[in-house]
C-alpha cells in the first residue's frame, strides 16, 4: 500500500511542526517522526489500522455538543 498525503494535509503538518519548532525544537522533532513512523507502518500493515479496530461513536457516550440556541452570550476577551 502506498500512502500520499493530500497537498492540504502536507502543508498542514508542515505548519504544525513549524509552529511546535518555534517554542520546543526536539518536540516538534518527535511528533514529525512519530507521525512518520505512523505511517510508514501504515503503509506496510494496511490493516492494522481498520475501521473495526475502534468501537462505534454509540458505544463512547460524550456530553452533547451546546448549541447556538442553548449558549448564553458571553463577552469576547
């Protein structure tokens, strides 16, 4: 399996360990070869990564979303 990533996606993850670098230069290091590393197993075990492996939404109940109608207006800071 080969893996690309969308042009967006690479300039994203290109900002975001830019924007890492900026304060912490070997963190920004290690999310880039984490995110390597990722993928690069991805590639070689397509599987490993399905669908199935994670549970449905259903079964991972999270508080609801607010809403626009149920948020009171708060001031910007």
């Amino acid at each position: 399996m080969r893996l690309v990533f969308a042009e967006p996606a690479a300039r994203d993850l290109d900002d975001i360990i830019d924007y890492i670098a900026l304060d912490n230069p070997p963190a920004a290091e290690k999310v880039y070869r984490t995110i390597v590393t990722a993928t690069d197993r991805l590639q070689d075990f397509p599987r490993s990564a399905t669908r199935d492996a994670c549970p449905p939404r259903a079964s991972c109940p999270s508080p609801p979303c607010p809403t626009s109608s149920s948020m009171k207006s708060a001031p910007m800071l």
